[in-house]
C-alpha cells in the first residue's frame, strides 16, 4: 500500500506527517493487501478567516474494486484527519465485505445452488 500524504494551501509539519502516517497505516493496514494506493489531500478553505474549514480528502485505490472518497471538514486538522481515516476504514471494509458476499454469490449460483 503506498501512502501518498499532502497539504494544498497548508504547510504539514513533519510531526504531522507522521502522525497522519501512522493514524492512516493503523486505520487501513489489515487491509494493505487489497489496497494499491492512498491518497490524502488536506487543505485550509478559508485561510486566515477560521471556522470549519480544515479539508481531509482521501481517496483509496483497490486491486478489485474502483476508487473510494472519504471527504471531512472540520476546525481542527487533527481531528479531521482522524475523522476521515475511520471512515475510510469502515468504507474499505464494508467495500471488501460485498466484494466477498458477491463473490460467493456468483459462485453458489454457478455451481447450481439457489
């Protein structure tokens, strides 16, 4: 699984960078094997103005299945970046889940079993 992490409009720290690294490995590792590439953008929306405006945007990209989106707003880019990594963990998840469900399926069906 390859991470790419990056800021749009935001300077990352590098203790951020590798918290992000390490948040997003936890949250996706047990399924690095399905898993091509992670890509996560943060950005500031608003810039100087405040508000809820930290943006995580992750895409997840897998051997069998087409791209996943998470997309998370909030006021603190930690908490964002937190945020939208459990999301992702769930949707890659649920993701796999009907790939498998589909899978077994199609091969119940084949081998002549309603």
């Amino acid at each position: 699984m390859k991470l790419m992490i990056a800021g749009r409009g935001l300077k990352l720290r590098q203790d951020f960078q590798e918290y992000a690294d390490r948040r997003l490995r936890f949250a996706l590792g047990r399924f690095a094997s399905e898993i091509d590439r992670v890509d996560v953008r943060l950005s500031d929306e608003n810039g100087t103005r405040g508000g809820q405006d930290k943006r995580c945007r992750i895409v997840a990209r897998l051997h069998a299945a087409g791209p996943i989106v998470v997309d998370d707003l909030d006021g603190d880019l930690r908490t964002v970046l937190d945020r939208a990594a459990d999301r992702m963990g769930r949707s890659v998840a649920r993701s796999l889940e009907r790939k498998r469900t589909m899978h077994s399926y199609q091969r119940r069906r084949a081998n002549g079993a309603s």
